[in-house]
C-alpha cells in the first residue's frame, strides 16, 4: 500500500478519534461543558494526539529501518561471486534494488506476472526491464536477479505488515483515548505534555542535523587526508587539481582559497558595517517617524534581492567601472573581475543586514538611557556614542557577525564578481576566488568521490565551519567581556 | 536645631530673589492642553514640591524647566521660563548647557549599563569638569558622598551600576546629577519605585541637598512632600491651583479644590 495512502488512513483515524473522544466526554457528564475538567476540544485533541503519534512514529522508524536491515539481509545471501573485481558491493546492492524497482513496476504495468518472472531466463528479464526503462550498472546476471526477487518479495510483505501494525496502533491508541475521555480526566494537562514533547523532538531534530552535518563532513574530510598530505593542504600556497592523474599530479593548497575569502569578505565588511551602522543609528535617533517608514523598507528590499542579481550587477556594471575608472589608469591591471569589485557588491548586500538588525536593537534601549543622559546636558551625540551604542553593542556585534558569516559563504558575488582563478595576491583589482567558489567546482561535473580532487571539498567546507565557528566564539568572548546590560 | 534652621531658610526664601520664575507658561501636548497659564516663583536653596493627581501637568511642568520637553516632538511651550533672570527658551540659549545647569532625576532609576565609577564621572567627563584622573576621582567621590552612597559603593566602583538595589540605583542617578555641579535639581517621583527605607534615606538626602541648591521634587506623596519641602505646588488638571508655604498648603488651604485633595477626597 503506498505511503501516501496510509498517511490518509491515519488521518481520517486521527479525525475519527478527535470526534469520538470530544463527544463521549461531553456525554459522560450529561451535556454540561462546564463539569469538563478541560474545554471539551482538549478531549478531541488528546484523541487525536493519541491516535496519530505512536503510529506516525512507528512509520518513521520503520520507514527508517526496514531499507537498512533489508540490505544487510539480502547482501548476506549475496553468493561471494556476485561481487565482480574492482566493484564493491554497494554498487552491486543499487542495482538489485533498481532491479527490485524494476519488477515492481512491471507486474503493476502488466507486462509480466509473478509466475512468468520464474519462467523467463536472465536475458529475457533484463531486456524487459530494460523496455521498462531500469537501467543497470553491468549486465544483469544471475545472482542479482535472485537477490532482486527475494528483495521485491521481502519488500513487499513488510509493505504489508507495517501497514497492519501502524494502522493498528492508530486504532489501538484512539480507542484508548476514547475509553479514558471522561470528564474527570485531565485533558488539557495531557495535550499540553504533548505539545511539549513535541517541540522538545523539533529542537532535537536541529540539534541533530547540526551534528549530522558535522558529522558527514568530518568523515569525507578523514578520507581527504587519507590521500592527501595535510601539511600540503594547509601549507600549500599552489592550488592546481587536475582531473586527468588521480592524485599526484594536483596541487591542493588552501592557502590561495582562504585569502581571497577573508580579503573579499573584509572589504564587504568595510563597506556594509560603516554604511550600515550609521544608517541604522540615523534611521532610530535622527528620522523623522514619515521618513523613516518610507526608508527602513526601502533598505530592506536590498536584503530581498537574490545574489544572482547582485552577481550580475558586479559582472556588467562594477566591474568594467573599476577596471576603467581605476586599475587601468593606476597600471594595477586589466581585469573585470576582482577582489574589489566583488567586495563592493558584497558589501552592498550586507548593508540591510548590519543596518536593519542595529536599528532593531537600538530602538530596543530603554527611552530611560536617553533621558538620563540627556538630563545630565549631553548632547544626541554624546548619548548615542556613550550610552546607546554601548548597552546596544551585543547585538550590534551579532548584527555585523552575521554580516560576516553571509561573507564567507558567499558564492554567487565571489563567481561573478572576483572571478574563478585561485591567486595569492595583494592587489585588490586582481581576480580571486574563494572557498565556497573551489567547492562548487570541485563537486560539479563528472566526479568521481575516491579522489581527493573531490574529496578536498569536504576538507574546504569543514576549515570553512571551523574558522566561522571560531569567529562566533570570539564575538561571544567580546560581548561577554564588555556587554554593558541594561533592564 | 533643624527646626530652627527650616525657619530661617523660609524667612530667606521670601526675600531672596527667586531662583526661576515661570510667567504664563502653556504646555500643549499635539491638540492636547497640558498645562494652562502656570505662574510660579521658585526659590533657591529650598525645596519646592510638586502635588496633585495622576494627569495633572505637575511633571510636565516640571519637565519644561529643564527643556527636556524639546525631546518630544509633539509638545510645544508658551509663555516665559527665567532662571536667574535669563529666558530658558531664548534661541541663544543652548538646552544642554542648560540642562548640565538643572540636573534631573527621573521616576525609575536609570543608571547607564556602566561602572558605579563611570556613570558618576558620566558629566563632568562630557562637561570637562575634571583637569586630571584624581581631579575626576575627587569629584566621584564627593558626589557619591553626598549621595549617601560611599560607603555602600567603595570598594565596588568598577562594577556596574545596574547590578546595585533600587534604591541604592537612585542615590547613584541623584549622585550622577550631583557630580555635574548643577545649580538646580529637578526630581520627577524619586521615591516611587522604592521601598519605605529606600525613601527614607533619598528624603534626608534632598533634605541634605537643599543646602546648595535649588531642588523641585515631583511627588504623589502628600506626606512625602509634608516632610521634605518648604513651599508646596498643588495642580489640577493643568491649573497651578495653589502655591506656597508647605505647612500652610497642608494645615489652611485657600482652594477648596486643594482642601479635597489633601483631605482624600479628589486625586
């Protein structure tokens, strides 16, 4: 039975429960709402969360599961000769699958039935799967069309055994709901511990996928340095892959990768945290409330603008302007693209980013401050130097930090703006690239993920995590340090 | 003692030339008409309180002898406001040197997110009123001595002012306005987010105070303004109603409007 099927099964059960369990506690005390412990929707509501969450969890679980067990059964029934040298038996596990895919949509089409599928010889299943569109890795030979058989068999049963046991849960737990809704029974209390476990699973879920992702990139980066010299990579000021020799012949330093990424995202910052800042402390201290209801949208929409645009922007008209305006007369060089001009861009970008955060927090002083100081005869600007942008400076250093962050991950600008070429150099009116830009590269196209031409982007992503993660630590050191709070 | 004392200064207070004068003064708040026609002679070296129900002009009156209505867009003031003389609102005159001149202290204590040490010195740094770091330590001290605070604060100085009690936050706001050497100081409900003992202790400190300068507290406290002022201010609905010596005010009202307040049954 199709997943999308049982979900709606459940959830006429879910309504069902919601309904029964509302009804029977208004009738167990004779109509009277009022004698409920809880408003009577609780009661529906607990039905409900009875009936659906045991079964959507057991269907993740075992939706989960199933395929992972599944796999290891069938690949120990898999003859050792069914893995051809140099394959690996991952590969050949993916073709039993399509294989299984493949027979599956078969007898659904009605092209061959179960009884014919025994008859035919392994030519004749292969070229009817192939008619249906399976396509496979190598030849379909024997072993794996056993395996694929018993695999689509196994499947199919546990199809139906989950089905049963998660339908019967449903069942199961909606009737008890319905047997304890009286209006004695605490309702509300009961739907409330489970909104709160609830919310407890969505936070875990962004825990875990955090450390997942961690995870995932610490053991590719593993594999990386398992080919690859780390002190290369580190130390390394030449990056040059090559696709044609694997390994050996490549040159993968990151040193070249990580300048243009802090010189690009430093001169955004110099542009985007000045403008910013000063924007924002004009928008909440000085603006009129008219204008500055017409301007603080106005500074948002740039946030609204996908960076593509902004890429474009750079490739047509910031880039040829430099290059005429200033690197050719100054001699610094003929280029379109380079540090400056996708820095520029970048910190145009980031102006609402810092602006629009500092103008919140600002505004978020207590008038009290203000008062205060001014009563003492300061003037605006003594206030807002001494006083406001102090007690706002934790959330104006969170403001420009995550000003920094959106930097260094920045792809689009960088592609666009500063170009593709992986340079060690001082001079901003020279193309340069940057982290983000080398892991895009190295990942599309015909890739292959044992070299550590590929591999090297896990590495490159992972030293990315790294020194963010570093910069948010040291922002948190610095607030922490020299927060001035105020109630 | 003290008795003696507060009868010569009342006897000073009618022969001195008065500290502010306030003639005619209108306050409009948008289309709203907050104070009407305000005439008052203040004293120096007197304490002069405020009195009347919630809404009834008495802070905004108060807040226009510092100018710190001009930080409200909509409020507009008529009229003329005089300290020794000079008209407050003359376009020559510049508000913050005026308001380094009449210090405030507000309702809610509202230290800076800084040192005990940094929001006193907060003044007389901008003002430049220390030569040196001992010059401005002195000064520190002086004013945190006044405010009866010292001995709490001293070896605590370079830790933040927020993290004081309630009322130990007011005496430090009372000795921030106390370090930037102002002639007149201005409080708006010092006491009202305090507890009895915390009051007890900003009571005696304006009662201190009152010997240098000229000190205007807004109060909802009747028995508070019974106990620290001199001469008495009752408003009612934007109406100065009543004006003169506390004990009078309090014992043999003029208005009857006045009387019902006192005696509970308005406010």
């Amino acid at each position: 039975m199709p997943l999308s099927w049982i979900l709606l099964i459940l959830a006429v059960i879910g309504t069902i429960a919601f309904l029964m369990a509302r009804s029977r506690a208004i009738a167990t005390v004779d109509g009277d709402a009022r004698r409920l412990h809880s408003l009577p929707i609780y009661y529906g509501l607990n039905g409900a969360l009875m009936a659906l969450t045991p079964a959507l969890g057991l269907l993740a679980i075992w939706l989960l599961v199933q395929p992972i067990l599944l796999d290891r059964s069938i690949l120990a029934d898999l003859p050792a000769g069914a893995v051809p040298d140099g394959g690996t038996a991952a590969l050949v596990m993916s073709d039993v699958r399509r294989v299984a895919d493949g027979i599956d949509s078969g007898i659904s089409s009605g092209s061959f039935t179960r009884d014919e599928l025994r008859d035919l010889s392994v030519e004749d299943v292969g070229g009817l799967l192939a008619s249906e569109g399976t396509a496979l890795g190598s030849a379909l030979t024997g072993e794996v069309l056993t395996a694929a058989t018993s695999y689509w068999q196994a499947r199919s049963s546990l199809s139906w055994i989950m089905t049963i046991a998660v339908i019967g849960l449903a069942l199961i737990g909606g009737a008890w709901a319905v047997s304890r809704s009286r209006g004695e029974f605490r309702a509300r209390n009961v739907v409330e511990r489970g909104v709160l476990i609830l919310m407890i699973a969505a936070a875990s879920i962004a825990i875990l996928t955090t450390l997942g992702i961690v995870l995932s990139l610490l053991f590719e980066t593993a594999n990386f340095f398992r080919q690859y010299s780390w002190t290369e990579f580190f130390f390394s000021t030449t990056w040059s892959p090559s696709f044609s020799g694997r390994g050996g012949a490549s040159q993968l330093g990151i040193l070249p990768l990580l300048w243009g990424t802090l010189y690009i995202s430093t001169i955004a910052l110099i542009v985007a945290v000045p403008i910013g800042l000063f924007a924002a402390i004009y928008l909440s201290e000085y603006a009129g409330k008219k204008f500055r209801s017409v301007a603080k949208p106005l500074i948002e929409i740039l946030a609204g603008i996908p960076t593509i645009v902004y890429g474009l922007f750079a490739l047509i008209t910031v880039g040829p302007f430099l290059r005429d305006a200033f690197a050719s007369p100054l001699g610094l060089g003929n280029s379109a693209s380079s540090v400056m001009t996708a820095g520029l861009v970048m910190g145009i970008m980031l102006i609402p980013f810092v602006s629009s955060l500092s103008d919140d927090i600002i505004n978020a002083v207590p008038q009290a401050m203000r008062d205060g100081s001014l009563g003492l005869g300061a003037t605006k600007s003594e206030t807002i130097r001494q006083v406001i942008v102090p007690a706002a400076l934790p959330g104006i250093v969170g403001a420009v930090l995550l000003a920094a962050s959106r930097a260094i991950g920045e792809t689009m600008i960088v592609v666009l703006g500063a170009g593709a070429a992986a340079r060690l150099d001082l001079n901003p009116f020279e193309a340069m690239t940057t982290v983000t830009v080398k892991i895009v590269s190295q990942l599309t196209g015909d890739t292959d993920f044992a070299s550590p031409e590929t591999l090297v982007a896990f590495a490159l992503g992972l030293t990315l995590f790294v020194i963010t993660l570093g910069l948010n630590v040291l922002a948190l050191f610095i607030v922490r340090k020299y927060r001035e709070q105020y109630e | 003692m003290y008795d003696m004392r507060l009868t010569e200064r009342v006897l000073d207070t009618e022969t001195d030339k008065p500290k502010i004068t306030a003639k005619g003064v209108q306050v409009y708040y948008g289309d709203t008409h907050a104070i009407k026609d305000v005439n008052v002679d203040i004293a120096d070296k007197t304490v002069t309180a405020f009195i009347g129900p919630s809404g009834c002009g008495k802070s905004t009156f108060l807040r226009c002898l510092n100018r710190m209505n001009d930080t409200i867009s909509i409020a507009r003031v008529e009229g003329d406001i005089r300290i020794d003389g000079e008209d407050i609102y003359d376009k020559r005159v510049d508000p913050v040197q005026l308001r380094a001149k009449v210090g405030m202290v507000f309702q809610k204590p509202n230290p800076f997110p800084k040192s005990i040490y940094d929001n006193v010195a907060y003044g007389p740094r901008i003002h430049g009123l220390s030569r040196n770091k001992s010059d401005l330590d002195e000064i520190v001290e002086n004013a945190l001595r006044r405010a009866a605070l010292w001995d709490e604060a001293k070896d605590r100085l370079s830790q933040p002012g927020t993290g004081l009690s309630g009322g130990q936050q007011q005496r430090l706001c009372i000795a921030r306005a106390v370090a930037t050497a102002p002639e007149i100081l201005l409080m708006d409900e010092p006491c009202s987010a305090l507890d009895p003992i915390a009051t007890a202790q900003v009571e005696e400190l304006i009662d201190e105070l009152r010997q240098s300068y000229s000190v205007v507290i807004v109060t909802h406290s009747m028995q508070q303004a019974a106990r620290v002022s001199q001469k008495t201010a009752f408003f009612h609905l934007g109406h100065l109603v009543e004006y003169g010596e506390t004990g009078k005010i309090f014992t043999s009202p003029e208005d009857p409007r006045t009387e019902s307040y006192i005696s509970g049954r308005i406010g």
